[in-house]
C-alpha cells in the first residue's frame, strides 16, 4: 500500500480509527458506511475477546493478551506517601517476527538514507 499514512515518519500523528475507514473506502470500495461498520465490528470483536479473557492473535501483525498484575505497594509522587496498589488486569501486546523484521527493515533504510543527507 503505497499511501501517505504508510510513508510517515515515525513522528507522525496515530493512525485513526476514521483513517481506517477512510482507507477501506479509498482501497477497497466500501461506502463510508460499510467501512465504519467494519472497522468498529471488529475493534468490538478484539475487545470482547480480550475483556473475556482470551488472547487475540493477529497473524503477521502480532499478539495481544491479558495479563493479571499481582497487588503492590506504591507511593504517590506528590505526598511520598505509602498506597496500595490492586490486583488489575492489563492488556499486553507482542509484536510478531514479521512486525519486527519490517519495522528493523524500514529504520535501517531509513537510518542509511538520512546519513547520506
């Protein structure tokens, strides 16, 4: 996909959820409709599946997973004072050998072409 979102540099703004449909519109033919239905269907479908406790694997693009975090002490950084912290459960996501390598692979050009400038 050869699209200005795509050739960014890494200091670019986050790829919107309304630029996803924009693109889904642009590249695939949805109406602006569709390609919003689609786009929250399934941020709705990888949340309900994390918030059930199951992980979400993404073939190529990576993993994500819910993690417990086990109680703790903390302190608040105004006061120095002692607070607990619960148990929680976050969200965890490990990109996949393929992210890494395309991402390894465009900071290497990347790098070599701005030490030619």
């Amino acid at each position: 996909m050869t699209d200005e979102s795509t050739s960014e540099s890494p200091q670019a703004t986050a790829l919107t959820k309304a630029q996803l449909v924009d693109l889904l519109f642009d590249h695939v033919g949805l109406s602006k409709r569709e390609a919003k239905e689609m786009v929250d269907a399934f941020f709705d479908m990888v949340a309900q599946r994390l918030i059930a406790g199951a992980d979400v694997k993404l073939s190529g693009f990576g993993n994500f997973q819910i993690r417990t975090k086990a109680p703790r002490p903390g302190r608040n950084p105004r006061t120095g004072e002692l607070v607990p912290i619960d148990e929680r459960r976050v969200v965890t996501f490990h990109a996949s050998s393929k992210l890494k390598e395309q991402i390894q692979s465009t900071a290497a050009v990347q790098s070599s072409a701005s030490e030619r400038i």
